[in-house]
C-alpha cells in the first residue's frame, strides 16, 4: 500500500511539474533546434472571406463590433459581414438591422437563431449560409486590429494549414489584479503556441479570432468549442493549426473574480474529454511533435484538478516517511492557506495574487468536471459584464 501511495504521490506531483514548469522549459529547449523556422505569409493570398460574429444579447457592445469589423483592411469586394445572434432577447438584432440599412454599402447579413444552443451551434447554423471561401470568426467583445484579416490569410501558405489563430490582447491588465494575472497567463500561453506552430501545430486555439477553410468547417456537438476541438480535429486528419500574432484581437479581461472564475468554468464544461480526446493523438510516429505537444499542454493542464487532491492526500498519508515529506505536505499547505489570505485580505501582494489566480483556476476545474459528471454542463456562454 505504501508503494502504491509514493506512486500516486510522484506521478501527481509530475503532471503539475509538468504542466506549469517542465513543458515550458523544454519547448524553450526544443524551439532552438527550430530557431531558423519562420512563420510563413504570402500577403497576395487575398480570397474570399467572411467574418462571422456570434452574438447574445450583446447590445453594449455590437454597435462598436460593427464598426470596428467594416473598416478592416481587406478588398472590399472580397469579404462579407455576418452575424449570427444567437437567439438575442435584448437590442442585438434591431441595432445590427439598423446598421445595415444605414450602411448598405458593406455587405453585411443578420443571421437569427430561433433557438439558443450556444455559440457553436449558432456558428454550425450560419455558416450553412457562407458561398466564400474562407471564415474568420470572432467574439462581438473582441476588436480586431485593421490588418488582422489580411494577416490570417496571408499565413495559408499552404493545403496543410487548415486553421489560423490571431493573438489575444488584453487591454486592461492594470485595471485589477484579476486581470493583471490573466494576462500574465495569456502572455506565456502566447509564447509556448508561438513555438508550436512553428514547429508543427498547436494545442489550442482562441476564440476571440481564428480561421479557417469554409470547405474544412466541421459541425462540432454545440457542447464543444472550436478553441480547443479544430486543432485537434484537423491534426488528426494529418493537417497543421498554427498561430500567427500579427494577426491580433483587443479584449478586456474579467476584471472581478466572480466573472473570470464563472469563464474559467465555462471552458471547462468538457474537461473530462479533452483530458485524453482520442487515443491516436498519441501515436508519436504518426503525429509526431504535436502528441509531445498535447501531453505537455493539454493532457497534463487537465489534470490539475485531480492532480493537486491527490498530492495532497497521498503526501498526508506517507508524511512519516521522510522529512521530504513532511516538508512538500506544509508547502502544499501553505501555498492554499495563501491563496486564502489573498482571498480575505484583498491583497495587492503579485506574488499572492499569483498564488490566489492559480488556486481558483484548479477550484474552476472542479466545478467544471462536477458538472460534467451531473449532466450539468451546457453550451451557452454567458457574457462576463465585466468585459464589455
């Protein structure tokens, strides 16, 4: 019993270790056999395209999206408007409707979902609707940058890329400590997916922005979201996701706990089968870096949730073996213990908030894997008010 228990402990304390320091630093490692690697663009790869933004009950901020999508940069008599509402109840659709007609020079379409699925749906259903030849989808809170369309299609360099996502960028990280540390954490994400696609592909990718082939779309359970199933879709039909970061959306973060805690929720509504999504994504012969790629990322960051309980639980029941025991039971417990001073002082300490951000990112996990399991989860995606 007591093997099995130092077992689970070391094996716990590996997929933390891994997922927070190992993969990082061995994609680091990794990336200077590859430093001479570039991110491809032929800039006169201009096709048809549209944009399509999903949107519920988005009247704060649509008004601005639509603006904000029609002074993109790109030939005007290639790209089309369209926005997929998703069953609004609110303004959404009477303030798109206006635009349209007060700007009939653009080509922009309303699409309504007569009933509300969630954001995956609402871009099953719309994109039934799309004659162009590519589609780049973003969120109606996320502004994109003039370029970013032309930037997205310049990096389809080749058949095999079948997916492209933009960069994030958050432009409130110093309006809370909440938002600070998300951006913190986009930041670094930012830089082990930029590696990624230059080696092979990458894990995941970001709703605020993307793109794809309108003949490669696939029609994904509305449960599901294209972050993180495209990639791994198109993988395993031996095509490549990659990023590219010139291609960039604006967007607050939650600036609340309460707000990044219910999207961190949300995201997880399907953690379970992302843990290990299909069996052949580690066939290291036939997909190569990106099985290495997905472990480190993916499969390891998953299981933070059921990771951190049995490391700590297994370290309580062998604590006499050894003071090096002793030793990781009272940091494990002084690191939640920190993440609760944070919680009840408020706290501006970084270093706290760091601990505090980290803690309830695991405590999110949970919620979302108890969901899971109770039938709980849905695919609506409810607006944190605090980004808009």
């Amino acid at each position: 019993m007591k093997i099995f228990l130092t077992i689970l402990f070391y094996l716990s304390f590996f997929i933390i270790f891994w997922a927070i320091v190992g993969y990082p630093l061995s994609l680091n490692i990794i990336s200077k056999a590859y430093k001479n690697r570039k991110l491809k663009k032929d800039y006169t790869h201009q096709p048809t395209v549209t944009v399509m933004v999903v949107a519920h009950n988005e009247e704060k901020v649509i008004l601005e999206k639509l603006h904000n999508i029609v002074k993109l940069d790109y030939p005007k008599d290639k790209i089309e408007f369209l926005i997929s509402s998703d069953n609004s109840t609110d303004k959404t659709n009477e303030i798109v409707k206006k635009f349209i007609n007060d700007y009939p020079e653009y080509k922009i379409r309303l699409y309504e979902v007569k009933s509300r699925k969630g954001k995956t749906n609402a871009q099953n259903e719309a994109k039934k609707t799309v004659t162009t030849d590519y589609l780049v989808m973003t969120d109606a809170n996320s502004m994109m940058d003039k370029n970013s369309v032309k930037e997205l299609m310049a990096a389809f360099t080749s058949e095999d890329i079948a997916y492209v996502t933009g960069k994030l960028a958050i432009i409130n990280s110093e309006s809370s400590d909440v938002s600070n540390a998300e951006a913190n954490y986009w930041d670094r994400d930012l830089r082990l997916r930029d590696i990624e696609g230059r080696i092979q592909a990458i894990t995941a990718g970001n709703g605020a922005l993307y793109a794809c082939r309108t003949k490669d779309y696939y029609d994904f359970d509305p449960i599901e979201c294209h972050d993180s199933s495209m990639p791994i879709y198109y993988a395993l039909k031996g095509k490549r996701a990659i990023a590219n970061h010139d291609a960039v959306a604006y967007e607050k973060a939650g600036e609340v706990i309460e707000d990044e805690f219910s999207r961190k929720v949300r995201m997880n509504r399907i953690i379970l089968k992302h843990i290990l999504p299909d069996i052949r994504i580690f066939n290291v012969f036939k997909y190569r870096w990106f099985s290495y790629f997905y472990f480190g990322h993916r499969t390891c960051r998953y299981l933070l949730w059921i990771s951190h309980l049995i490391l700590l639980i297994t370290n309580a029941l062998i604590i006499k073996e050894s003071w090096i025991y002793l030793l990781s039971f009272t940091g494990q417990v002084l690191f939640y213990l920190l993440a609760m001073l944070k919680a009840i002082t408020k706290s501006q300490n970084k270093y706290l908030t760091l601990i505090y951000y980290y803690t309830v990112t695991i405590i999110a996990q949970w919620f979302g894997v108890f969901r899971v399991i109770t039938g709980k989860a849905k695919p609506f995606w409810e607006k944190a008010e605090s980004t808009r």
